[in-house]
C-alpha cells in the first residue's frame, strides 16, 4: 500500500489533537516514548457523528455526565469509535454510515428534554492509529472532524443534520491510502476518551518538548 503523504504535517495535527484533548502524560508518552514508533495512518471513507450539547439548555456538571454516559453507552451498541469530550460536544467514528445514523437517532431520543445539536457527514478521512499502554487507539483528522462539527451547528436545537453523501454506497471497508503496516480499524478500541495516565509516566519521558526529534 503507497505510503502516505505529508507525515510530517499528520504527525503534527495528531501532536496537537493530543496535547488538547488528553492528559499532558499520554502526550510524552506518545511523543517523547516508545509510542511514537507505533503512529501509522491511513486515509478512507468515513462517517463522523458530531453531538454537541447546546450552552442554550444548560451546561451543568450533571447534564454534561448524563450525557456522556448515555454517548458511551450507545456506542458500545454500534461500535464506533468516540474521541475525547470536548466540554459538551463529542465525535464518534464510523465505517457503517448506517450504524452512524442510528447512533445518531437513538442519542437524540436518548436525550431526555437535553437540547443536542447533532450533525452526520461522510468523506474521505486521514486516520490516526496509535497504541499506548499495550492498546490500539484511533481518531480522526484532517477537515472532515471540522465539517462534522458545522453541520451540527446547523441542526435546530434536538435536532439532526445528515448530508447528502452519508446516503451514497458505503466505501468505508476499502483503504484508499495507508501506510503498509498500518493496522485495522476493526481492533481498536472503542473509546479514546477513556485513556489516562493513571501512574506517573517514566523519567525518560519528562524532557522539554524542544527535544523532540523531527
């Protein structure tokens, strides 16, 4: 499988989405550790489901939990794959369209008077795969996360947004570009959010981020 393009410009979106959206420790450990060695991607036909929690019905602490219990919940029944919280907004990942959309149903009616904003797009998706603490983790990046998260913004409060292409004939199972020892898909794990660093990451990982190699 041809290699693919601009690692560089991948390895730094990764780093970013990262250091934003998990703890400082994954981070090292992933980055300035033997988890850098393990970083592969691949491009194909994805489905994003962006849910985001309007700050119109109220961001409480408990409202925020209910929601994130009934996401994981829900996911573990359709099997896509959920990156960190975002304050009151998640994304999830799919290769079924079809699983994406009811995921995307079953949430809102899942939602209990909560206001959700959801929003489903398809396209071409790089993938990031990485393991850390003996697991395989993947997320996406590249322009479809962003366009996933405008779509929603579009919904009317409880509502859903699915566009157009999320009907067309599903391409998820077929790589289109992917480096050639880069893993499935099918054995990562289900929720990215739930990865912490509950021990103190190695003294080798605690160096200044100018150190690491390009």
């Amino acid at each position: 499988m041809e290699a693919i393009q601009d690692r560089a410009l991948l390895l730094e979106a990764l780093s970013d989405k990262v250091l934003h959206q998990l703890p400082a420790a994954v981070w090292k450990g992933l980055f300035l550790g033997p988890g850098r060695e393990t970083i592969r991607f691949e491009q194909r036909h994805l489905t994003l489901v962006h849910a985001d929690l309007s700050a119109e019905s109220g961001r409480s602490t408990d409202a925020v939990q209910r929601f994130h219990q009934t996401l994981q919940r829900l996911n573990a029944r359709h099997h896509g794959r959920l990156d960190p919280y975002q304050d009151g907004a998640a994304l999830v990942t799919f290769e079924n369209p079809r699983a994406a959309v009811r995921l995307a149903i079953e949430l809102q009616r899942a939602a209990e008077g909560t206001a959700l904003r959801i929003g489903v797009v398809s396209g071409v998706c790089t993938l990031a795969y990485f393991r850390i603490q003996g697991r395989l983790w993947c997320t996406p990046l590249g322009r479809q996360p962003l366009r996933a998260a405008e779509v929603a913004a579009t919904a009317a409060l409880g509502g859903i947004v699915i566009s157009p292409e999320t009907y067309g004939p599903e391409e998820g199972q077929e790589r289109l570009l992917a480096d050639s020892d880069a893993p499935d898909f099918r054995h990562s794990e289900l929720d990215l959010s739930s990865l912490t660093w509950n021990d103190e990451p190695p003294a080798q990982f605690l160096i200044r981020a100018v150190d690491i190699p390009c």
